[in-house]
C-alpha cells in the first residue's frame, strides 16, 4: 500500500487526525518538501508529536530513483508533503504508476493554498481561473508565462492565484515583492497594459499560521512592505463582486475607494 498523506499548510497541528493514525501503523514514511514546505514546525516536531521517524527525499529520490514506489512493492510505505498531497504534479504520476503496478493506494487529504488563500482573503473560490507560478528568474530565462495567464483570467473577469518559486535545497522563497517585481518587469518588456502599479492586488504570506498576512492594495503600495517571513503566495483579482469587494476592504486593508468603482 501507497499512502498520499497530506500535512497541511503551516504546522504539525494541521495534520488529520485520519492522517497521523495512518502514519503510525505503515512499515515506512518518507516526506519531501521541495514542492513546499511547512514553516510552522520542523521533522523532529512532527517525529516527536506522532511517535514515529520520517526520511526526507529529494527531488532525485522521488521523481528518477522512485524510492517511495519501490519500498511500496513491499510493504506499507507513507508519502507525505505539505498542503494536499496531490496538487504536485510529480504526486500524481507516483499515484498512476502505483496504480499500474498493481500497488494499492490511498489518499488523505489536508489544506490546500488553493483553497486557503482565496478563503482568508474573502475572494470566491470558483471565480478563479488557470493558477500560475512565478520562477525565479536565471540568465536566459525569464518567461512570460505567468503574465500571460493573468491576462488570459482578466479577459475571462476571472482572479488569479499566482504562486511564487520554492528553492527548497538553496533555502530560497520568493518573496510577494520579487513576485510583483517580475509582473511588472514582464510588463515593461511587454507593454499591453496589464499590470501597473494601479492595479489591485492581494498578498498572503504564511497562511496556516495563527496570525497569518492578509493585504490588499496597489502594487506600488505593496512593493516595498514587509510581508515577514515565507511561504508567500499573491492574487490579481479580475471582476469584484461588492461582497468580494468588502472583504479586501476589511480583511485586507485595500483602499475603500474600490467599493465604489464599477465592480
């Protein structure tokens, strides 16, 4: 048996209670946290609250050495990530091999910032569009992909989760500012009138926490205020609904004017 267990978004607590009695009955558990990671507790924590040893994989070990699939020919293996155990891409392709192996799985999910950033913010889960992640940015490599999808949700008047580059193995975690630098800086190589520092955006840093950062205004406001420390994630929200409006306002802190434009 495979397990797809989720840990959720910030701390040991956020586990399930479905999920941590799994883990203390498999042979084995490993966990990987190159996808994302959870800022709120560490591994000796999570060992410690739940009574049983974990193994940290790389990306090599999971997605060419296929470590969690092969131990689960055996025997009862966990495999655990933060947020919900199946957004990552690479999750599911462990899943569909298993499954083509003959290997029993099962699913436990936990939080998502799919759901958690639009929720905290006051922002309607289903008037969002295609989700996009910003890299950061290397010597010839720049993409205007995440641009791209912004307009392409605008054109629909649908928001935006935009997520923001995780280098786990270099201790790196884009930032909401260097997120919004590169929206503007694609911007001004692009010049289609997209993104300005007028527009409305939403900053959510360490959703999970107990205290966690929600913050809605002008890109020119937000570029240089301090979000804290990581995981931070934005919205570009495309049409408002009044109630949607409201929520930035008062959960938020955007500027009251954007209850009076036409949402």
């Amino acid at each position: 048996m495979l397990y797809f267990i989720g840990l959720g978004l910030y701390d040991a607590g956020d586990i399930s209670m479905k999920g941590a009695e799994a883990l203390k009955n498999v042979d084995t558990i490993y966990a990987e946290f190159y996808t994302a990671r959870l800022f709120g507790t560490n591994i000796s924590t999570l060992e410690e609250m739940l009574g049983v040893e974990i193994t940290i994989l790389t990306r090599e070990q999971v997605e060419e050495e296929n470590i969690p699939l092969k131990e689960a020919e055996k025997k009862d293996v966990a495999f655990v990530s933060a947020g919900d155990p199946l957004i990552a891409t690479t999750h599911s392709d462990l899943m569909i091999e298993a499954r083509k192996k003959g290997i029993k799985t099962r699913v436990i999910h936990s939080s998502s910032i799919l759901s958690a950033a639009p929720g905290i913010a006051g922002l309607q889960a289903y008037k969002f569009g295609k989700v996009t992640t910003i890299p950061f940015p290397e010597e010839n490599y720049f993409p205007h992909s995440p641009y791209l999808a912004v307009k392409e949700n605008m054109d629909s008047k649908l928001h935006t989760l935009v997520l923001l580059d995780i280098r786990a193995h270099e201790d790196r975690y884009m930032t909401a500012n260097q997120g919004l630098e590169y929206l503007m800086r694609v911007e001004s190589e692009r010049g289609e009138n997209l993104i300005s520092g007028d527009t409305l955006a939403v900053v959510i840093a360490r959703a999970g926490a107990d205290k966690p950062v929600v913050r809605a205004d002008k890109i020119e406001k937000l570029l240089n205020e301090d979000f804290g420390g990581p995981l931070h994630c934005l919205m570009i929200p495309g049409d408002l609904h009044f109630m949607e409006a409201e929520a930035l306002v008062v959960l938020g802190g955007a500027p009251p004017e954007i209850l009076e434009e036409d949402l």
